[in-house]
C-alpha cells in the first residue's frame, strides 16, 4: 500500500470522527474547537492513535488555508446593515482592544515565566485576539439568541481582530529576531498590513461580482469554485504585496456576500461546508502538533495567565469602549465574557518556532494551554453567562427549509422550493390569505406525491413544498410567511418597502407578518382602509400614518387601489 492510500485513510476517519464531534458538542456543551483539539492530541504520537506529526512549518500552512477559508465565509454571511451598525466599536474592540489585552497579559506572563519583557509581549500578543471560527459557532449554531447589535459587535470584532494580532506578533518577531527598531518601523508595518488588506479585499470583491455574473460557465458547479478562487485570489495577492490576507479575505466575503450573484444559495451552502471542514482539519492537525504530556509542566502558569487574561485584560480593554458606545453594564460583561481564544493563538504561536526563537516551545506549550481554559469555560458558560444578564432573547421565526432551484438572470428573479415544517403559520390558511408581495408568484405545490394547483382558494398544510417564483429583495418577506409559527415576528422584517395587493386584507397582514392594525373589522382591505382614510380620490404617491407602519397608494385602476406600499416605521421589540 502506498503511503497516500493510509494517509487518505486517516483523514477520512479523523474528519468523519470531528464531523460526528460536532454533533455532541451542543449536547455536552463545549465548543466544537475544543473537541477537535482534543481528537487531534488523542490521535497524536502519545495519544491513542499513535500518529507521528512535528511539522509546524506544514502545520502553520493548513492552519492559514483553513482559517482564510473561515473568515471568508464569515465574511460572505455578514451583512453590510450589520457592519454599519456596530464597524465603531467593532473597529475599536479590534485594533486597541487587542493591544490593551495583549500588553495587559503580556506583562502577566512575563512575570509568571519570568521571561523578557518583549518575550512576555509577544505571548500577550499571540493570546490577544478573539477567535471567529468559535464565536460564529456558539452565536450561530449554539442556540444562543441575544439581541442584534450585540451579537453583531461580537462577531464583526472576531473576524476583524485577527490581523491586528498577527501585526503585534510578527512586529515583535522582528525586534527580537532581526532586530528591528521600534517606533516608525513597527508604525509603516501596521499601516501596509491595514491598508493594503483593505484596499485588496475591497477591490478583488467588487471585481469578482462583476466577473461571476458575466460569466457563463458550463457546469453550474464551477461557480462555487470559482468565488472560493476569488477570495483566495484577494488573500494572496494583498500577503504577497506586505498587507493582511485575512483582513482581505474577509472583505472579500462581505462584499460578494452582499451583491446578488448566480447560484447565490448553493454557493453559500458550498463554502459552509468548507468552513467546517477547515475547521475540523485546523484544529485535529493543531491537536496532533501538540504533547499533551507537555501541558502538565506548565498547567499552573498557564491558569494563572488564562485567569488574567479573562477575568482582568479582557475586561480592562471592552469596558471603555463599550460605554462609549452606549452599551449598559449587562451587555459589556457579556462582551468582556466573550472573549474566546482559538486556532489563531495556536497558529500564532507556531510563528516563534519557525522563526527559530530561544524559548519558542514554552511560549507554543502555555499558548495552547490557555486556548484550552479559555474555550472550555467562557465557551461552556456563555448560554449561562447570558440568561444570569438576561440577554437571552426569545428565537426568531424559523424560516421554511428553502432550496434555490435556479436563477434567472435575465428577469432578476429567483425559483425557490420553500417545505413547510410541523408548526407553520401558513398550516390550514387560503393561499390567498397569505399577503404574499405582489409580484410574487406560487407556480406549484406538492403534497406527497400529489401536485397541488395553485389557486387562491388553495389550503396548506404542514409538509407542503411550495415552487415560488419571486425577486430576490422580497425573499426576507416571503420567508417571514413560510417561517414556523411564533407570536411575534415584525421585528425580524427588513428595512425596506412591502409592495402588496390593494385586496390583501389587514387580518392577513397581521397572520402572516404580525403587523398589527388597530381597525375594528380586520377583514378590511388595504384598499378600503387607504380610501376610507385619504381624502377624495386617492392616487399613486398618497400616504398614511398608522400603528408606526407608512401605507402608500402605488398603482390605481378604475378607483380601487391596487398596489400599496407598506414601510415599518416603528419596530417593536427593540
């Protein structure tokens, strides 16, 4: 047997172990990260799977691959609405929040160690940013729901803070190796990291929306590959020029993510699935690099430099910042809670051993000793963490499970399979009650094996597969009234107009979107409402004000009025 054949083996079975991992984590309540970590050092040299791996050269080279790929597919599922909200604080958290958190510890450990004082920056340094990949997974996967901006902050400030990281890392790198002098040197490197990673993820992303949607290749599945090249195009043009790869790939991702692009939603489950499998070969192969008999020598350092890091330089950093912004004393302590260390430290602190640092595995050992303390107990107790704060908010509407069939470029619309779940809003309701956006179209309905017509007298029910034509900025909408039935869902409705049918009544309005109309018949029209309203003949451009909701009479016909413009003033729950 060829040595690729067992290596192929192995990888197989460690990924189908890390994938089934990810499955218990939500049970036994640790961050996936950490049970990786733990599988690669079980299946290391001194663990149970006796696998032999000293390469932190080929360790640092997976470990960046697989973190580009996270950030850019954390970049490609933030919206721009959401950097615009929170860019001033996330900004701050990730630039001098890192350094007070770096300096802080760094300090602390060379106390501890009894290292150098630039030996003890460079830890603080390599431990002083938070890590997205574990931040994404508990605010996104864990099941944990807190309010919008908060969750925002936390997760712009986890995949912006990395280049600020390894910008302290490698500037120390190159004063203790090579002698660089601080100050102006250390100056012109921070500004070429920022401002070229920028510039280059910016550029390479509008570029790229241009390229995908002009082009026509012949395998719909090329198209996937194709955006993951562009983002990996951004990281290595801005790394090979002296900027951030990582602050360019991920700007990349936002600036895809946030342009309608053919064959968006298989494009997004592609690189969901790469993000995870990077995830899980990063962490098992970080695992695997590391001699779990090696943290018993520095286990006590290392928790009193965990404990400084979380419990004194984290807060120290977030507090000043967040009242700034106005964020009360409960949200700053779950910001300063939220503080996780992952695979960027470890990735960090491989940078000492290739550079050929005295003293660079102690660093390595106590690095990953406090990645551990730091992912297993502020990952555990966050849920906790946030309901003691009462932070914890109720789940938003599930949407329908939906598949993108296809998208038609020519008519800017998409065909979407929308399954209704056991509880939906929709069960037992006329599709005609629906108050579906006008120009939104059901072409057909299956229920089992049967094919439904479908008629506005049409009645759904739970299991339903609905084929909905529709644009592609009504989606939020349309998903609004598949979702799973909840009390209130006007809060989760985007900021922009609602265009429905002058016919749409205000009962459906309120089932469908819970937008409540304060109207004593609340089988009432839109078009009944407006006209009773509005005086003398209503035409396009005529307005009200009621229940913190702008209706606008868009297009008329023979006096009635059949399109109507609904804006959300006032949103509650907020």
């Amino acid at each position: 047997m060829f040595q690729v054949d067992h290596l192929i083996l192995l990888a197989a079975i460690l990924i189908l172990v890390g994938i089934v991992s990810s499955k218990l984590s939500a049970r036994l309540g640790l961050p996936v990260l950490v049970l990786f970590l733990v599988i690669g050092m079980l299946a290391g040299e001194s663990g149970v799977g006796g696998i032999a791996f000293d390469n932190p050269a080929g360790a640092h080279a997976l470990g960046t691959l697989a973190l580009a790929m996270i950030l850019f597919d954390g970049g490609l599922q933030t919206p721009t609405s959401s950097i615009k909200k929170v860019w001033k604080p996330a900004s701050l958290l990730a630039t001098f929040g890192v350094l007070i958190t770096a300096v802080i510890t760094g300090l602390a450990a060379a106390y501890i160690l009894d290292l150098p004082l630039l030996e003890g920056l460079l830890l603080g340094a390599i431990v002083g940013s938070t890590d997205a990949a574990a931040v994404f997974s508990l605010l996104r996967n864990a099941g944990i729901h807190i309010n919008k901006k908060l969750k925002y902050t936390l997760e712009i400030e986890s995949a912006s803070n990395d280049p600020m990281a390894i910008f302290l890392t490698v500037g120390l790198l190159e004063i203790l190796v090579n002698g660089m002098q601080p100050g102006v040197g250390l100056l012109e490197l921070f500004v070429l990291q920022m401002g070229v990673g920028a510039l280059v993820g910016l550029g390479v992303g509008w570029a790229s929306v241009k390229i995908i949607n002009r082009i026509h290749l012949v395998a719909s599945g090329l198209y996937p590959v194709m955006v993951a090249a562009c983002g990996f195009l951004s990281f290595g043009i801005s790394a090979n020029v002296g900027g951030s790869g990582f602050l360019a790939i991920f700007l990349t991702g936002v600036v895809i993510g946030n342009h309608r692009i053919v064959f968006q939603r298989s494009t997004f489950l592609f690189h969901d699935g790469l993000a995870w499998l990077s995830q899980i070969m990063m962490f098992v192969v970080l695992g695997l690099l590391i001699n779990p008999l090696s943290l018993l020598d520095v286990w006590l350092e290392g928790l009193i430099i965990a404990a400084v890091l979380i419990l004194v330089a984290r807060p120290i950093a977030v507090i000043p910042i967040m009242r700034l912004f106005g964020f009360n004393a409960r949200e700053t302590t779950l910001v300063a809670w939220v503080g996780l260390r992952g695979s960027v430290p470890i990735i960090l602190a491989i940078f000492p051993l290739m550079f050929g640092l005295e003293g660079a595995e102690l660093i390595f050992n106590v690095v990953f000793f406090v990645v551990l303390i730091s992912a297993t107990i502020q990952g555990t107790t966050l849920p906790l963490v946030a309901r003691r704060l009462r932070l914890t908010e109720k789940p938003p509407a599930l949407s329908a499970a939906s598949i993108e069939i296809t998208a038609i470029e020519e008519v800017d619309a998409d065909i979407v399979e929308y399954t209704l779940s056991e509880h939906p809003r929709a069960a037992g309701r006329r599709l005609s009650q629906m108050a579906l956006p006008d120009t939104t179209v059901v072409a057909m309905i299956t229920r089992g094996k049967d094919v439904i017509p479908p008629r506005g007298s049409t009645t759904l029910m739970a299991g339903d597969h609905l084929f909905v034509v529709l644009r592609p900025e009504t989606r939020p909408f349309i998903d609004c009234v598949f979702s799973d039935a909840v009390d209130d869902i006007s809060s989760e409705l985007p900021d922009q107009e609602l265009k429905l049918k002058g016919s749409t009544k205000i009962d459906d309005l309120h089932h469908s979107y819970g937008l409540l109309i304060q109207e004593e018949d609340q089988h009432m029209t839109l078009d009944s409402l407006l006209r009773n309203t509005l005086a003398g003949q209503p035409n396009a451009g005529d307005s009200m004000q009621i229940e913190g909701l702008t209706l606008a009479v868009l297009e008329t016909l023979g006096g009635r009025i059949t399109t109507v413009g609904l804006t959300v003033q006032e949103k509650p729950n907020q």
